[in-house]
DNA sequence: TTTTGTAATTAAACACTGTTCATTTATATT
DNA sequence: AATATAAATGAACAGTGTTTAATTACAAAA
C-alpha cells in the first residue's frame, strides 16, 4: 500500500526536524534556557506535538547525547591504522581534547551534564552504554600498552581512569570557564600546554 | 542608639536564615529545582522578602560558592606543616578529593556549575577571586617541588593545571556519575585507586 | 462520492518558575 | 499620639514543562 511507508517516513522526518531544532537551540542558547515552546515555534508546530514524539524534555536531550557520542566515535576509528599503540593512545587523546573543544556544549551534554544519567536511572537501563564503549576503546588501547611494555607497576582500570579523568578535567575545566586562574598570557593555550606535558610524563613512564 | 545596631544585627540574621534554607534545598534539590518560593517558604518569610537581601537567584548562589572555598582552604591550611613539600602536594590532593566527595553539591557548585561564573561575569569582577587564591596555593608547592629538583624537564604553569585537571577530572567523573563504565567490582575505589596512581606516576617522575 | 475510523495536531489549562512593585504592616523617633 | 521610615507582603507578569479534551486531516471502506 505504501502509504503506512510514506507516514511513516513523515513521522520520522518531524522527529529528526525537532531534534535538529532542539540541537541547535540547545547549542545557542543552551539546555537549561530552551523551552519546549521555543522548539515549537522554530519548527512551526504546537508544544503539544513534541510530546508525541518524545517523553519529556529529557528524552530530547538524551537523543541528542547519544548522537554526540556516534561523532565522536566516527573521529576515534580513523586512529586504527596507527601501529604503536602509545601513539594511538595520545591520537586518542588529542582527539578527544580536540572534539571537546570544537564542540563545547557537545562535550557538555555527553560529559558534564547530569541530565542524561537521570534518563537512564528514571528507564529502566543501568549502563550508560554511549559512554562504555567509549572507554573500553581506551582500556583496550592501554592494555596494548602495557602488554608492549609500558607503564610497569601501574594497574589497567585505574590508570585508564586516571588518564581519562585527566583529559576530562582539562577540557571541562576549559568549558566551564575556570581557566581564568591560570597566568594571563597562557590562558589560550593552557589546555594545548597541559596535554602535551601529560604525553611528555607518559613517554618517560 | 543601639536600636541601629540591633537593627542591622537582625538583618544579618535573615540574611544568614536565608543563606542557610538556600544553601540546605540547594544541596538536598539541587540548585535548578529549589525556587524562591521553596526558600521563603522554610525561612517562613515571602518571596518578595528574599529579594531585599540578595539582587536575585544568582547572588544567594554566589555567596554560598563562596564560602565552600572558604572552607577548602581551611581544611588546606593544615598542610604547611609538612616540610617536604612533594608531601605538601600530596596531601593537598587528598584533602582536595577528600573535600570533593563528602561534599559533593558543594564541589558541584564551585568547580562545575557555570552559574558563578555567569555571576562574576554580570558584576564586574574579571576575576574569579575565590579559585585564584586556590590554584596560586597549589603553584606555589608545585614550585617548592620543582626547586628542591623533582618534575625536571617541566613548565610550573602547565603542570599546575594539569594537577589540578587531574584530580578535578576524578572527582568530577564520579560527582556526575560517569564511573558507572569502571568495572562494575572497582567502582567504588576507582577514585582512590586513580589517585594513588597518580601520586605513584609523581614519584617517579 | 460520501461516510467512517484513526492518527496527528492543537489550544487551553494546570501548577509551577524568577522577579517586580504598589501596598500594607511594624516600629522607632518626634 | 502622630509621624517617618524601614521591612515585609501579596498580587501580578511573563515565562516554564507537561497533560488532555477537542479538533483537524486524511486514507480506507461503503
């Protein structure tokens, strides 16, 4: 019949058109500062309408996060063809500095927000999914390291931890604007400065 | 008279009241969730009363962000007793951490949220006074450090930031839930696992 | 072509929010 | 007791997320 497809396809093409309004808000202007009415009215459509195709305000936001997560992911694989397994773990690095920084709110959302875990604590599931895979791709990375020798005396999980726990808190100390602690003139490049003595402290480890 | 000063004494105690209702619906609620209304209600006062005493939402939050730091840097102070001073910087880690987690709303609110910021950046302070005293007292051990020969081969600026952004990277993963992708038996350490990585990493460097 | 059934959309309503302000209340001084 | 002043109030404004009864649009059946 064809038609079922046709209505079907339009059901989706309105949920990908409020997602696209809802990001885009949400990156202007913020989480916290968009309303529902506001989504409504770039979209042309009433309030109402969105929650039929999501939940809650929430749900919009946790679409977005998971989609921030497959970006993120698609610049990771491209790391693959690197051979040694030190250098792929500070292409990792870099990347994700890189990604955090061109994509602030992004970062935000996937990374700082607490919105997104209250999601998966009010459904029903107990993992963050988008964010284990993102570590295990670290974990396994290291493990390589490790089994080539490097960093002796130091444990898997903890050290995965620790080096991302370090990316992490540069990034979102630069996001959420504490930087301006640091000297004046290093401001800009505090965040370039302090990756790169952290792969200096991992090279002589 | 007296009658002024007992006057102005009981200003002082509604704006204390005030302070101490906020600062208890904003840790129980957390700060998005607890309105105007909420405090005025326990305080048994009237919204419009609050307004008399702080400009708006913002300030109340502020001068509770204020004095969380006043209270890390009491617990900090302790330390300069400790001659050594790679000890010294230890032990500001673990107070640090230490102060993060039992004090999570608190940390939340000075390391993570961006309304004080917003608040800075609205009066006229260019300057965010309360995390400057905070990182000039870590710089200021990192270069006793550097002085008595450790950390050779590194720049006291970066490396101050990358301290910081490492234990700040721990403890706000674990504040805002994002070690759920730990291994499920490490969790609850992971945190002082990563920094007794850490602290092993510093001895050897 | 008209009727029917269903799915999509809407406007209105509810109970909130931060904030402002004219009015009322309380109280110290004259 | 009257006055001046500072403090507290409650109503109002314009917004919020969300729910729901009513309406509209439209494909399928008669």
């Amino acid at each position: 019949m064809g038609v079922a497809e046709r209505k079907e396809r339009e059901k989706e093409e309105l949920r990908e058109q409020i997602l696209t309004a809802a990001k885009s808000l949400f990156l202007k202007k913020g989480v916290e500062k968009t309303s529902i009415r506001n989504i409504a009215d770039l979209i042309e459509y009433s309030p109402g309408s969105i929650y039929h195709y999501f939940k809650d305000k929430d749900e919009i936001f946790y679409a977005l996060h998971q989609g921030g997560f497959q970006q993120l992911m698609a610049k990771m694989v491209v790391i693959n063809d690197l051979p040694h397994p030190l250098e792929r773990l500070k292409a990792m690095g870099r990347i994700y500095v890189h990604f955090a920084l061109e994509n602030p709110d992004m970062y935000d959302l996937m990374f700082i927000k607490e919105a997104p875990l209250d999601h998966v604590a009010r459904t029903k599931a107990l993992e963050w999914n988008e964010g284990e895979a993102t570590f295990k791709f670290l974990r396994s990375t290291l493990r390589e390291c490790m089994e080539q020798g490097y960093f002796q005396g130091q444990e898997e999980e903890a050290l995965s931890f620790l080096i991302w726990s370090t990316v992490h808190g540069m990034v979102s100390l630069s996001i959420r604007r504490r930087c301006e602690v640091v000297l004046a003139d290093r401001q800009d490049t505090i965040v370039k400065d302090g990756l790169n003595a952290f792969f200096n402290i991992l090279d002589r480890l």
